[in-house]
C-alpha cells in the first residue's frame, strides 16, 4: 500500500523538478514534471477553501482502502497544532541557551506541518520581550518563512467578519501572499500592545499580521468594557468557534468581570465548538482578585487552552465547573527555574469533528534537560560531624564539597532524561545540547553561603546555568512586630527566583508602603499610578508617568470647572491639602455569570 505523501513545503519549490506519483490499484504513472523556469513562468493555481482537490485525495485514500465514506468523515475534521509561551528571544545573548526557545518553536512549527494540521493556534507570549530584538525578529521571521508559507492548500474558511477579527483579511486569502499554515495568535502579557507615547497602541504581533505571517486576534479595543467576538471557522460540516482573549491586567480583568462588563457574542445561526484561548493568571494560589477563576467562564464554552502558566498539563481536565474542559499546555522552554518548568515540555494535537474532539499531547524533544532538587543542610549526613563540633558555619569546604556531589548527581539525571531529537536538519538548532539545566534549593539555616559563580566554575561545559545552580534561602525568624509596615531588612523575604521578577508585585508593596503613610495622594490615583509604573519597567514606556499625569490634568480641571472652583490657585491647593484621601471601596462577590448576545 502507498504511505500518505509528505505535506508539500517551502523546501519542495527550490528544487529544479518536481514529479509528482498517483498510485491507483498498484500502478504508478507520471503526472506531470516542469522545470524551475517553467513554474516561475506559471500562473499560480486558485485556492479552494476546502482544502487539496478532492481527486487527488480520494486516489491517495483508495490505495491505503480507506473508503468514500471515511474520507467524508476526514474532511469534516479540524487539525489543531496548539502550544503556547514560546518566549522568542528568551536569553539571546547567552551563547548557550540563545537558541533553546527557537528551536524548541521550529519543532512545533515542524509538527504542525508533519501531522497536517489545518492551523497552528498560539495562547500567547510569542516573545519573551515586549520590544523584541532585531536579532529575535530575523530569527522569527525566517522560521515563519521557511514553515508557514508555503504553497500548500488551505482546507477550511473564516466566516466572520475578518476586518473586525484581525483589522485587515485573513492572511492565506492575501493573493499577494502564499500560505500553507495559517497561525493564530493571542498576545501575552510578555508582548501585549504599547503605545510608546504616540496614539495607537501595537504590539510586535502587529508586525508579523502586517507581513502576513499569522494572525493576530483577542485584543480589546475599549478601556471601559470587555467585548469577546468570535472568529468563525467552517471545515467541512464542522463549525468552530475561536475566542480570544489576549493579556490584560488581572486585577482590571477580575473588576470588570465582578462589574459584569464582559461580554462574549455568540453566533445566532449553526451549531459550533467554541474554544476560548486566554492568558491569564489561574487560580492557583493566588489572591482572589488577581486571577481569572474557571467560574467566570461562560458555561457553554467546550474547550479553553489555558496559556501564561508555564506548568505542562496538557491533558484536558474537568473544570470547576464541570461544563467545559481545561487544556494548559504550559511553555515550550524553560524560563526560570523551578519545579514546575522541570516538568516534560508538551504541545498537543486537537482534533474537532463536529461537537466531539480529542487531543493527544506530543513532546517536545528539542528542549534542554531541566531538574531541580533541594536540600536542608541541617539534615545533611555528610555535615552532621561539623555540625557536632560546632563549626558549621565556618567550614565552607565541607559545605561545597556536601553542594557539588550533589549537583553531579544532578547533573547524571538530568542526562539520563534527555531524549533523541526528532530532527536533525533543523534551522536552529540548540547549541551544545549536551548541556543541562540543573538547580539545588539549600536550606543553610546555620551555615554560611557560597558565591554562586565560583561554585558554578567546576561544572562549566556541563551545566548550562553555572551561574545559578545553587539558590539560597533559611528558615523565616517569627516576627515579633505586630506593625504591618514594610521594612527591608536583610533576610525579611526570600530571594526572588531568577525569571520570577513579575511575581514580586511590585506595585503591591508601593501600596502596602503608601497604605503605612499618613500623608495620602490627592489627585492622582494610585492605582493609575501603579499601572504607569508597570507600563514604564515591563513595557519599557518612557512616556507611561507623563501620560497618566497629563490624563488626570485633564480630567481635574474639567471637574474644576464644572464645580465653578477653578477661581483662585491658593484655594484650590488649600483645599485639596484639607480634603481627606478617597474611600476605597469593598471589593464586590464574584460572579460566575457573563453576559451573552
């Protein structure tokens, strides 16, 4: 019987001829074969929106026996390749682990065209950085070249309207331009839109849409509402119904949702699978208004791919709920170091006929072995006769010799999971893959520390972190100060793991500290002020604090005005340093109900 054809790809239009073999009952004929000059000279075939010519398929599926029936079946089912958290550009300038999240990206670029998959579906944080390098985007654009364009069939169309879903038509429709895996795509809170001081804001996302390379879609054009519309698809006799959502704030989120000012539309005609592709915090630990809880989700929703959480669980699960199921396919690369990113790295394979799908997880193989493991000092055999004599925290060389057999350990098994690469001729290929990821928590509760960089040396051409493998922490003293006051002193909290920089909160301490001082802001809110402060360090905005100053500007002396005290400047001055600050009000109960249309 004949093997299913390979998906025909960039690679295949540089060759000088191209022969193409039908095989019918055993026998095989030339079709047809044209040199290079004559297919430039061509005229480039039409698309059909339903995909490769129906003759051809059924030739290819009567030589494995499949039959007519089974093939009607085939074209109404959806291929879905999905993953999320690539973070392009992670570590770029690190001569070892510079090319982990591209390599780890063309992997599943590959998968996608390997499995036919009618499109690639991305749950935001593309880029690691909100203004990705040139060096990122050359890299980016060349994997998107060489493995979404293409001349390859499109086997489905987009029914709703495309100038509200992605500002402009959807790219494989472009004529100018050939596609052969259209690739959809959320920001993430890594590469969400700034304005950078001008009026409209973009993303780097807008740059790959405005070249035609994927599709971005999920944005929000209203700062005073949340309005989710659906990109509609139609392959066969199944209908999909594509939500998204791209990065916004948690707590703005969660407020709006409390304030009953999201809103999902729904389609009026057909029956569709909705699937919601968001990224936001889960709750999982967090505070109850800094998350998006699965009650909040609308309750007819099938499906939602979970991205901003890098801890793989593919595996689609019941929701709280119990309405719908919950796919978090986690990152393709790990960006700090800890348990979860540990875990194996996954994208997963969706397929939806009609109103039943199936997902089957595929593991990443280009990605640079990871294992964390900690240890108590205190609890050390190979310590307990320092720890006798009483000079443990004096004698650093039993320390670092008690750390480093343990980090060789380390070191073997992470070796051991490593498996074979599924390519060998990729574009960009992961530099010294033999390197591993290795961190050690260390309890030294009673010891001194290391230097991080002198212990890592030894292991320098084996591990590809020698600068943090160890990380330090020790059992929190209780607090004898019932005051709630901030103070930094040494050993108050522990160290911010490498890569958790966002998880400080940052803007939650400057207001715990605003909270701890009797004189309060007057004029501008704190909560803006918060949100510039994020916008100027995250996003790298200079004009983030002048533009929250000169809105609040414009909205005080309007409200001056109206009020009739815009007189006098003194009084005005005196009367806000005698106004008490403004009460804040009670957060309000969730509530799991949205609004439909």
């Amino acid at each position: 019987g004949a093997l299913d054809p390979p998906r025909p790809g960039p690679a295949g239009r540089d060759r000088d001829a191209r022969r193409i073999l039908c095989v019918c009952g055993g026998l095989s004929s030339l079709l047809y074969s044209r040199s290079a000059a004559q297919r430039a000279t061509a005229p480039r075939p039409a698309k059909t929106p339903h995909g490769p010519n129906r003759r051809e398929s059924f030739f290819l599926k009567r030589a494995r026996g499949t039959t007519m029936a089974e093939e009607e079946e085939d074209d109404d089912v959806f291929t879905i390749m999905v993953a999320t958290d690539s973070h392009l550009g992670y570590c770029d300038r690190d001569a070892v682990r510079g090319t982990d999240s591209f390599a780890a990206f063309e992997e599943v670029l590959r998968l996608a065209n390997d499995r036919g998959a009618d499109f690639l579906l991305l749950a935001g944080d593309l880029f690691h950085d909100n203004k990705p390098s040139r060096r990122t985007l050359f890299k980016t654009m060349s994997l998107l070249r060489r493995y979404a364009l293409s001349d390859a069939a499109v086997g489905f169309e987009v029914l709703s309207d495309q100038e509200a879903n992605f500002r402009q038509s959807v790219n494989y429709e472009d004529p100018h331009v050939s596609v052969g895996l259209p690739i959809f795509s959320i920001h993430g809170n890594h590469d969400d839109p700034t304005r950078e001081g001008g009026v409209e804001a973009l993303a780097a996302l807008d740059l790959l849409s405005v070249a035609n390379m994927l599709n971005y879609f999920g944005r929000q054009e209203h700062a005073d509402r949340v309005e989710v519309s659906p990109v509609l698809l139609r392959k066969g006799n199944t209908r999909v119904a594509l939500y998204g959502l791209g990065n916004m704030r948690d707590e703005r989120l969660n407020r709006m949702w409390q304030q009953k000012r999201v809103r999902f539309l729904r389609p009026r005609d057909g029956t569709y699978f909705s699937i919601f592709v968001l990224h936001q915090n889960r709750d999982v630990g967090r505070g109850r208004n800094t998350c998006v809880h699965e009650s909040m989700i609308p309750a007819w929703i099938d499906l939602v791919i979970w991205g901003h959480e890098h801890e793989c669980q593919i595996k689609p699960r019941e929701s709280a709920v119990g309405t719908f199921r919950v796919c978090q396919p986690g990152s393709s690369v790990a960006c700090s170091l800890v348990e979860g990113e540990a875990k194996p790295k996954h994208c997963g394979l969706l397929q939806v006929r009609g109103a039943e799908f199936r997902l089957t997880p595929l593991r990443l193989t280009c990605v640079r072995p990871f294992v964390c493991d900690e240890v108590v000092l205190n609890e050390a055999p190979e310590l307990q006769d320092d720890m006798d004599e009483g000079d443990g925290a004096d004698n650093a060389t039993a320390v670092r010799d008690c750390l480093a057999a343990r980090v060789e350990a380390l070191v073997e098994r992470a070796r051991k999971t490593r498996s074979a690469f599924r390519y060998d001729d990729m574009l960009l290929p992961m530099a010294a893959p033999d390197q591993v990821l290795v961190r050690l928590k260390v309890d030294h509760t009673g010891f001194a520390t290391l230097n991080n960089a002198k212990f890592g040396g030894q292991f320098v051409g084996r591990v590809a972190n020698t600068s943090a493998i160890l990380h330090f922490s020790r059992q929190k003293q209780a607090s004898t100060s019932a005051a709630k006051t901030w103070v930094p002193t040494e050993g108050s909290r522990e160290p911010v793991e490498e890569g958790e920089l966002a998880a400080a909160a940052i803007d939650q301490l400057i207001q715990d500290q605003l909270d701890g001082q009797e004189a309060k802001l007057q004029i501008l809110e704190e909560t803006k002020m918060n949100e510039a402060l994020n916008g100027f360090v995250d996003k790298q905005d200079p004009q983030a604090f002048a533009e929250e100053v000169e809105r609040t500007l414009v909205r005080e002396q309007k409200a001056q005005y109206k009020r009739g005290d815009a007189t006098d400047p003194e009084s005005i001055r005196a009367k806000y340093r005698q106004a008490p600050p403004p009460a804040k009000k009670a957060p309000a109960a969730v509530d799991a109900s949205s609004e439909e249309d």
